[in-house]
C-alpha cells in the first residue's frame, strides 16, 4: 500500500498518485498504446495499453486507498467490472443475488447464466436466509439495493457465502467507500460504476474492482486483458478529477436529500418514500451498522391514482433521465426506464411499482429542487 493511505479519506481523495517524473500535480495522461521495450528481453513496467498504462493505475490505487484494499481494477465501464466478475463461473456453479439488482447486472443473468450451465437465484431477504446451497460460488449482493432501498447484512452473507467456500461480492455504488466499506464486513471483492457518484458528473463510464487478495487480484486482471474492458486514459483521468470532490458532493447531496425526503413525506400525492431503513427496524439498525450515511438515490411511491406522467411532466428544473450519484438532480420511472427488461411479475415480485418514481439529488440549492417538486406532485395530484 501507498504511503498516503494513513491519512483521513477526504485527505485520500485529494492526494491521488502525484507524478513522480516532473512532479505535476494532477496525473498526466498517458495516451501511448506501446512502450519502448529493453534490449535483452527483460520485462518492462509498461508494454501495451491493455496490459497496463500509467494513468489507469493511478485511478485505480487511488480508489484501492480509499477503500483500504490492497488492489482495484479500472474498466472501461461498471457493467464491464460486473461481466469481469462473473467471468470465471463454471457449469454446476450457483449464485445467489439480491433480488433487486441492478438492471445490468439482471440483464447479465438472463443472458448468459443459463446458457453457461451457471444456475442463479434472486433472494429477497438475505438476511433471513441461513444456508446457501452448497455448490453456490458467488454470493452477489448490493445494500442498499436499487430502486427499493433493502438493506442485506454484509456480515451474516459474507458467513452464509463462506459456509460453502463460496465469495461475497457488493456492488458499492450507491454508497462508495466514503458511507461504506465492504471488505471491512467481510467482503471478498466490491464493484462499482464509477459512472455514478465517483466520476460525479454525467461525463464519464468507469467501472472498478476492489479486493485485498493477491490471487484473485491476478485473475481478474488477466480476465480484464482477455475481456478487453480496460478503462481508458482519458476517462482515467476525469475519475481522478471527480474523485477529489467526492466528499464534499456527498455531503451536500445528502443534506439536500434529508430535506428532500421529509418534505416527500408530507405531500398528500406520496404514499411513502423508500430509503435505506424504510423496509423494517431491523434493517434500519443493520445500515446504521454498517454504513455511514443514507446517501443521495432514494425513491418515492406516489398515491394511489396519482399518474407518474404528469408528475413528470409538471417538472421544470430536475430532468426526468437514468442515472445517478451525479452534481445534478435526476429522477427516473424504474418500471418503464430503469427495470423495463423485468416481466411485470419479475417486477412485483422485486418490489417495483409503477407509482415508483427514483431521485438521485444533487448539489442545487435545496429550495429549487423543493420548489419544482412540490409543483410537480401538486399538479399530478390536480389532475388526477
Ligand atoms: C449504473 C450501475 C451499474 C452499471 O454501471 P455502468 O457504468 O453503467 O456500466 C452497476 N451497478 C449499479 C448499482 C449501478 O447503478
């Protein structure tokens, strides 16, 4: 590990990798697919792009640091990280999943599971489960889970994918390292998109993996190289530029989605609003354990007869787009935008309504975004 990581994690994110050779300040981007090579055939640090380039590593030992891991491998996207992960199943292999995963991740499933001899199960409450079968390889979950806010004890999956040899995996993206780590829990690998609150700004995909074990370090690298998902130079570098404002963005995004969600809470066109603890006490005080915020994402079911197009067509300042973790608000329909690929019973059954509406708040002053939204729910509910 770097000499940087015992300082605080803003520190962390401000302090990423300084370039050694001219000592810039911010890292430079090394564009060159190819490297001169010595001589005699001895091995060079850098040889072809897809191998390894300078700029990329430095993102990726800036988020290691961050996460107090020891490796972390940047793809050009976060499904990229996700179809990296998956990669080394084998016929037989089970995998138990969050039954709300991310689009992607779901769409991955159904596309190439079955026709790899890889069986999959979608759990809805994990933190009720007390075994796994015994020839799961892969316990795959995100906490808290997108769009209905569950909440799964890392620490009990972690035991129950252990139990059979099996690893933990947590798609991290809603909360980063900053509100939650993983590993810590007893994780074996972290995903994210890096597209959403790292990157922070609508401009970039990336995607990382995060892990502390040299071995399979080793071979989600290779499988990166044979893949061919690397993260690019470029959007190396606009990582590095997104992570530096990564706590200050969080802050102010999650304050202004505290104010957000108790004004939600009062409108007579909300029914309920969905955000990490809603579900029972239990999960409450799970989330309170393990993570160190609520964050920005959260959702809200409007009343019954409420209709969500004209509550989306009553919004003037907040776009009605997919998407999160970025400067500007946005706000989605999961069921015709997000989870549109899901059967309407496979949506039920995940706990997607169609009066689901998801918001991703931003940094804007916290009196437009009520302003707008409260217009909106007030003209949904006028014409309903
Ligand atoms: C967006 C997202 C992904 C996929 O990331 P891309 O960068 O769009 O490929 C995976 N997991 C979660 C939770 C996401 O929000």
């Amino acid at each position: 590990m770097s000499e940087i990581s015992s300082y605080a994690f803003s520190t962390r994110t401000v302090n990423t990798t300084p370039d050694e050779q001219y000592g810039a300040i911010t890292a430079p981007i090394y564009l060159s697919t190819s490297y001169r090579l010595p001589a005699d055939g001895s091995a060079a640090p850098y040889s072809y792009q897809r191998s390894n380039n300078p700029t990329r590593e430095a993102a990726e030992k800036a988020i290691a640091n961050l996460e107090g891991a020891a490796y972390a491998i940047g793809t050009a996207t976060g499904m990229g990280v996700i179809s990296t992960i998956f990669s080394h199943l084998k016929p037989g292999d089970h995998v138990v999943l969050s039954s709300s995963v991310y689009g992607g991740t779901f769409l991955y499933v159904g596309e190439f599971f079955a026709e790899r001899g890889i069986t999959a199960e979608f759990a809805p409450d994990i933190n009720h489960l007390e075994e796994v079968p015994g020839n799961t390889a892969m316990v795959y979950i995100e906490t808290p889970t997108n769009p209905t806010f569950r909440v799964t004890d890392i620490a009990h999956a972690a035991h129950l994918a252990h139990g059979v040899g099996a690893k933990l995996v947590v798609d991290n993206t809603f909360s980063t390292s900053y509100l939650q780590r993983p590993l810590e829990h007893g994780a074996d690998a972290v995903v994210y998109s890096a597209t959403k609150f790292i990157g922070g700004h609508s401009d970039v995909l990336a995607g990382f993996l995060v892990l502390d074990d040299a071995e399979a370090y080793d071979r989600y690298k290779t499988a990166a190289k044979a893949l061919g998902n690397q993260l690019s130079p470029f959007d190396s570098y606009s990582i590095l530029r997104g992570l530096k404002t990564l706590t200050v963005r969080m802050d102010k995004q999650q304050e202004n989605a505290a104010k957000i969600r108790a004004m939600l809470a009062q409108h007579p066109a909300v029914a309920r609003v969905l955000a990490p603890g809603w579900y029972s006490a239990e999960e409450a005080e799970i989330h309170a354990r393990q993570s160190r915020g609520d964050g920005a994402v959260f959702g809200f079911e409007l009343a019954d007869g409420v209709r969500h197009e004209d509550f989306a067509a009553g919004l003037r300042l907040i776009p009605y787009a997919v998407s999160l973790g970025s400067v500007e608000t946005l706000i989605a329909h999961p069921a015709t935008q997000i989870h549109e690929s899901l059967t309407p019973q496979e949506r039920a059954a995940a706990g997607i309504s169609d009066q689901l509406i998801r918001v991703s708040i931003g940094i804007e002053d916290s009196a437009d975004l009520i302003a707008d939204l409260t217009r909106a729910l007030d003209g949904a509910l006028a014409a309903h």
